[in-house]
C-alpha cells in the first residue's frame, strides 16, 4: 500500500501515538520526507502535543486563573472547581 496524503492524515494520530507497525511507519516517513504540505501538518501535531504536556504540568496562575472565572461567570458559565 502506498502512502498517499488521505492515507497520511488518517495515520497522524496512530503515527504520533507509536501505534504503527513498522510496515506502516515506513511509509508515512517515506511520505512525510516528499510532502511538505503533510510534514508541516505532521510537526504542528508534534508541536502542539509537546504544548499541551508543558501546559498540563504548569500550575495556573492565580490571576490567570480569576480572570477566566471572571470571563466565564460574566457569560453565564460554569465556573470551574477551585484547586
């Protein structure tokens, strides 16, 4: 099977993951190192992975986290539990 670009896309997450066979692997590297438009797409999801895991393992500001309670109550919203 040949890797094309819908294949591509379908693959990302799984790709990302470390879920691939080796067989499956091979050809989205293989895709990724002729398409520039799919191997962008593939180090944004990198990116935003890495960006996601620092996040989640910052602590929230206090002010920050006042002025989305403040953003969100203003708006009719839930606010959030206190941590």
């Amino acid at each position: 099977m040949a890797c094309g670009c819908d294949d591509c896309e379908t693959m990302m997450q799984p790709y990302l993951d470390g879920v691939l066979s080796d067989e499956e692997v091979r050809e989205a590297r293989e895709h990724l190192s002729r398409c520039p438009g799919c191997d962008r797409r593939y180090r944004f999801e990198e990116d935003l992975r890495r960006f996601v895991r620092v996040a989640a393992e910052e602590p929230m500001p206090d002010e920050l986290r006042e002025r989305l309670v403040g953003l969100r109550s203003a708006q009719g919203g839930v606010q959030p539990p206190a941590v």
